[in-house]
C-alpha cells in the first residue's frame, strides 16, 4: 500500500476544514496539504443536516470567514444559502483538488523519531485501508458524532406505533403533511423545526422538560445592508463584523455581571409577543442566560407559529411512551402519529479517532488544554474548537492564524516537532473543566471526556474572542511552553 506524506494533513472538510486550507494556502504557500473528508461532499453540518428549516442561529457576518465577505440580505441564513457560501469559498479558492472525499480518518500514530504522523483511514465506499503521513495533524471535524446523535432511554418506546425521528437522520421522504406531530426538546434544533413544520401539520407540539431562554432577532441586519449600498462588500463586512463582535460580548458580558438584568430584558421580549400567562409558563428559564445557549428565532417565526394555533408549547416530563404518543408525568397525554427527538448530539473528542505517541495510548482527558487548541505532551497537532457563546468561525480563524505562525516558526528555527509541555511551576495547576458556567446537558455529558484547563495562562480555553486574538495572533509562538526540537532520525540525514 502505498503511503502519500504531507506538511499537514487536515481532518474534515467542513467549515473548520475549509477555513484552514485558505489560511494555510495563504500563508505557508510553500507547505503541502490535503484534507480528508469521511463524507462525499463538503459543508459538515451544513451538508449533514437536512431537516425542514435548518438554519444558523448565529449572524453569518461573524460565522462567515473573516477573508470572504458575507453578501446576501439575510444575516440568520439557511443551511442551502451557508452551504452555497462554503462551495464558493472552495471554488474560488482552488481547494477541492485538495480533498480526498469519501476518506475517513480512524487513527493516528506519533513517531519522534522520524517526527510524523501516521494517519490511517479507510475509503467509506469499500472499507479499504489508505495510510497518509504527516508532519503536522490538523483536526477539525468538529465535536459530535456524525454516526448519530443522542437520543435518552425512553421507557415503552418500543410499544409506540408511529415514527420516531431524529433530526440528524432525518429521512428525505418523511411525509408529516396534516400529521399530529410532537418535538421533544426545547433547543435550536426545536425551535427551528416548529415554526417550519407548522404551515403543514394538523398540530404540532414542542414539549420540554424546561424553559430555555429564547430572544427573537430580525433576520436580516439593517445596517449590514446599508452599509453594502454604499461601500466595497469588504469594507462593509469588515465593519459589521466588527460591531456584531463587540455587541455579542457586550450582551455576554451582561448575562455574567448583571444576570437579572438579562432576565428582564429577554422576559420583556416574550411578555410582548406572547402574554405573560405562556412566557411564566414556557419561557422563564430557571438558570441565568447563557449558562446555557441562547436560542435565537427569525423574526419571532416561533412566536408566530404558536399565535397561529398551529403549534404548542408543552413543559412536562415523559412517563412512557404510549402506544399512540407519550404519557407525561402530569397524567396529560400527547397523542402522535410522528414524534421528533430533537434531544441533542452526541459529542466526541477529537473525530472520534485513536491516538498514540510513541507507542503510547493517548487519553486526551488527562491532557491539558494549551491555549485551547493543542494538548500537553501530544506533539505536532492542533484541533478547531469554535465558540459556546459565539460564532464558531471567529475562533476557528484565529485557530487557523496560530496554526500557520506556528509552522513558520518551525520552518525558521530549523525544528522538527513541538510540544506543550507543563512548566515546573505548572505541576500543582488545578485540573478545571475545558468549558465552565455552562450547564448544556449535551456539554455536561462530554466534559468528563475532554481535555482539561488550568489556571493560568497559556492552560486555559477563555471563550472570550479579545483574549483568544491576543493569545493567538499577537503573543509570541516560542513561549518557553511550547518546546520545540529536533528529530534524530531527520537531524542525521
């Protein structure tokens, strides 16, 4: 079999992926690259979701990419418009050539001997092993299973006689046309599935087990628009992403130091849409916002849904399945002939994939974060892990940035391999949570699982973007925490 080599191989083509073959096209012009891609198509997510109504509930002004201007009049955009946007990006730039569809990556080796990578992966098409090697892994596949997402232990499931779905294997010909439908769950994915579905269903009924805080946003941005009427479409991204950067961490900031404030703020909101009777009911959230998500909804769409009578809020707790719906704790019933578990992902670490350095197992939740992209004691490899509070794209860019500093340094120091090491005065750091103050049910039940973050710098994941340019793009690479060396093996050739 033979065996390609790469200055870097990338892992997955989506948003994370495409974003860093432009960087490192861009800027280590010199390096090559190829991306490996499990699926036959780009766009991650945004190829992978296909139930009515997907969409971003970030603005696409700060979820594009910092180098593509984001142009349309819709600011909150559908998935087809988000992933028209990525196959421009690709065509412009030249990176499907760089693309190896249908290749998924199933684990990796270190040798610092020869410092590379082995990457093994297999064609989905026909199983077939194919090997790569490397001098830097670059991961960015994201952080949920693309096998499928989570679904709890529902008792009496099996006695239901409808369709059970889960949004992430949602099937092309599911017909809920006049269908009584219920939506189990009170995140994004719910709250963009109601107002989609409700034109054509003969009810549908969102039922929660709690309130989750909901703020309804226009879903074009007027003052992007305007500015494009007037000014080059980069001058005018540039600006919007700017002050849409700065009034995210303002409204974040908010939720942290004045919560009750943000509570009032976002309850006036629904009081005014919906009444104060459904808002007590439904949309008064017990925990402060943002310690979980906030859901965003399109000009109110939701609001609209449930005004029209189509659709229905319900917070319960389910009992058991029933042969015709669910039972609820109350002793209520909801009778279905389609159920919808929009109960969540099933997050991951690192793709799902098996890692080893010099022949040792690597257990990244006994690593430490390292500057929330790369991993104490696992050499040459960085992960994109975007934002809980923000727009995933604004970290990945910064990611990628870092990134190719890093390989520029590499190149102008003459070394071979580089690893975050723990400092002596690191050694008694307390072990954190790699996210903190966010209480997500999905995040909760991963965070066992992934690396940890210290204390102090460079051991810590902020979340915060003006921390993470600083720390990415203007602190210097050679921090004296991360070593780098050269390899015997390539020193004596």
């Amino acid at each position: 079999m033979a065996v390609e080599h790469f200055d870097v191989v990338i892992v997955g083509a989506g948003i994370s992926g495409i974003g860093a073959a432009y960087h490192l096209k861009q800027l280590c012009a010199d390096r090559s690259f190829v991306i490996l891609e499990g699926r036959d198509d780009i766009g991650g997510t945004w190829d992978l979701f296909r139930y009515p109504g997907v969409r971003s509930d970030s603005d696409m002004h700060t979820l594009g990419f910092s180098f593509k201007p984001w142009t349309h009049e819709k600011a909150i955009a559908d998935g087809a418009s988000i992933l028209a946007y990525l196959r421009e990006t690709v065509a412009e730039n030249d990176l499907e050539r760089h693309i190896r569809f249908g290749h998924h990556a199933d684990s990796a080796s270190w040798s610092s001997g020869e410092a590379r990578w082995t990457v093994r992966s297999h064609r989905t098409a026909s199983g077939a092993p194919v090997e790569f090697t490397c001098s830097f892994l670059y991961m960015c596949s994201g952080y949920y299973s693309y096998r499928g997402g989570y679904t709890p232990e529902f008792a009496g499931i099996e006695r239901y006689t409808g369709q059970v779905v889960h949004p992430q294997q949602w099937p092309h010909d599911l017909d809920y046309r006049d269908k009584r439908v219920v939506v189990i769950g009170s995140g994004a994915t719910a709250m963009t599935l109601v107002p989609a579905m409700a034109p054509d269903v003969e009810r549908i009924t969102m039922l929660q087990r709690s309130p989750t805080w909901v703020v309804a946003l226009p879903d074009r941005d007027a003052i992007a628009n305007g500015l494009q009427r007037i000014l080059p479409n980069r001058v005018a991204y540039r600006i919007t992403r700017r002050k849409n950067i700065v009034l995210g961490q303002y409204f974040y900031r908010l939720t942290r130091s004045k919560p009750d404030k943000a509570r009032r703020q976002l309850s006036k909101m629904t009081r005014k849409a919906l009444g104060d009777e459904l808002t007590d009911a439904h949309f008064t959230p017990t925990y402060n916002p943002w310690d979980q998500r906030l859901c965003v909804i399109p000009n109110g769409d939701l609001y609209d849904a449930i005004r029209s009578g189509k659709a229905h809020v319900v917070t319960d707790r389910i009992a058991t399945f029933t042969k015709s719906g669910v039972a609820l704790q109350s002793g209520a019933q909801l009778d279905a002939d389609i159920i919808i578990t929009a109960t969540g992902l099933q997050l991951v670490t690192l793709g799902e994939m098996e890692f080893d350095v010099d022949g040792h197992v690597v257990d990244f939740a006994q690593t430490i974060s390292y500057k929330g992209l790369c991993y104490s004691d696992v050499p040459n490899l960085a992960s994109s892990f975007g934002y809980i509070n923000a727009s995933w794209t604004l970290r990945s860019d910064l990611v990628a940035t870092f990134v190719c500093r890093l390989l520029h340094h590499m190149r102008q120091t003459g070394a071979h391999q580089c690893t975050p090491r723990l400092r002596p005065s690191d050694a008694d750091m307390p072990r954190r949570p790699l996210i903190e103050d966010f209480s997500s049910g999905y995040m909760q039940r991963m965070m066992p699982m992934l690396p940890k973050q210290g204390d102090r710098q460079p051991w810590i994941s902020p979340q915060r973007y003006s921390t993470d340019k600083d720390a990415l793009v203007k602190a210097p690479i050679d921090d004296g925490v991360m070593q780098f060396t050269r390899a015997s093996a390539l020193t004596r050739s």
